[in-house]
C-alpha cells in the first residue's frame, strides 16, 4: 500500500526536484545573503560580499545605459549606478539587480536535475548566459518603461520581470530535462 502513493508520484519526480531545487535555493539566498537598497554592503554569513555586487551592478547599469543610448539621447548615467532620463524619471542598479540571485538558483536547479555530467558542464553555462542576457534586457526594459511612465516601476520589477524571469529559467529546465537529459538517456 505505501509503495502505491509513491508510485503516483514517479511522473513528477522531475518537477517535485525542480520545485524543491527553486525553493530552497531561493530560500537559502533570502536567509544567507543579506543587503539593502543603499548598497553599502552585502554579506553572506557575516562575511562581506559586497566587491562581486558592486562589479556586477556597475556592468549591468552601463549595458543597460548603452542599448539605451542607441535609440535616444534622453538618458545619463550618473554615479552609483544611476540610469536618469531628461523626462526626469530616474533608476538605480543596485546589488539585488544584478540577476546572481537567479544564476545560483540555475545552478541548484542543475547540480539536482536528472542528466549527465558531460552534458551539464555545456548547459549550465548556457543557462548562466541566458540569464545574463534575460537581466541585462529586464533592467533595459524597466528603464526604458519608467521614463515616460515611473508609476510603472513597482509593476515591472517586483511582478512582470520577476516571473518572467523565473518562467525563462523553467523553459530552460524544462529543454533540459525533456530534450538534452531525455535523449542522452
């Protein structure tokens, strides 16, 4: 009889480890990674961790400056990582921005996931990249909406974003596991 309920389950297995991959990794972040807004500093466990934010957030704000820039002169990049449109509407990068949150998630998410190794050591980089892409567009994306429309910044970047965000990263998981780990079985 306790065989039965388990064997229910044997279809999801691969969703259950995908779902409890993303909430402990997630949660484990929340509870490890402490920061705030100024930027001033992050740490993890105690110990500073604010250099690789500060690099990251300065990289992020200067793409998203630069694909901006190629389609009007309305904006500036001012220090700390501030995107300011001549509309008078304003942004900061800051370390939460920088979408590492949403790469060690990708990598949880794979050291779990079903598959072999030679196959993860090419996929977990082009999961990596995508999401640095995905950020780096989200940030662009987000800045380019708030400068006519700042009353949109709320929206965008705690909801649309966010889950689309987190939606690229499953569509990722879910090629992995029924394209790459699949055939490779």
């Amino acid at each position: 009889m306790q065989k039965l309920r388990f064997d229910i389950l044997k279809p999801y297995t691969d969703i259950i480890l995908f779902v409890v991959a993303l909430l402990a990794a997630n949660y484990f972040w929340k509870f490890t990674v402490l920061g705030d807004e100024s930027g001033i500093q992050v740490t993890w466990f105690g110990m500073d961790i604010t250099r690789p934010f500060d690099i990251m957030a300065t990289h992020i704000a200067n793409a998203a400056y630069w694909l901006i820039h190629l389609t009007r002169d309305t904006i500036f990049l001012y220090p700390d990582n501030v995107l300011w449109f001549t509309s008078d509407s304003s942004v900061r990068i800051v370390w939460s921005c920088t979408g590492l949150k949403q790469s060690f998630i990708w990598i949880i998410i794979m050291l779990v996931a079903r598959g072999q190794w030679k196959h993860k050591l090419w996929f977990i980089p082009l999961g990596l990249v995508c999401a640095y892409i995905f950020n780096i567009l989200r940030i662009t994306l987000i800045a380019m909406a708030i400068e006519h429309h700042p009353e949109w910044f709320d929206f965008l970047h705690e909801y649309l974003f966010k889950y689309l965000f987190y939606g690229m990263l499953f569509c990722l998981w879910l090629w992995w596991t029924h394209r790459i780990a699949k055939s490779a079985s």
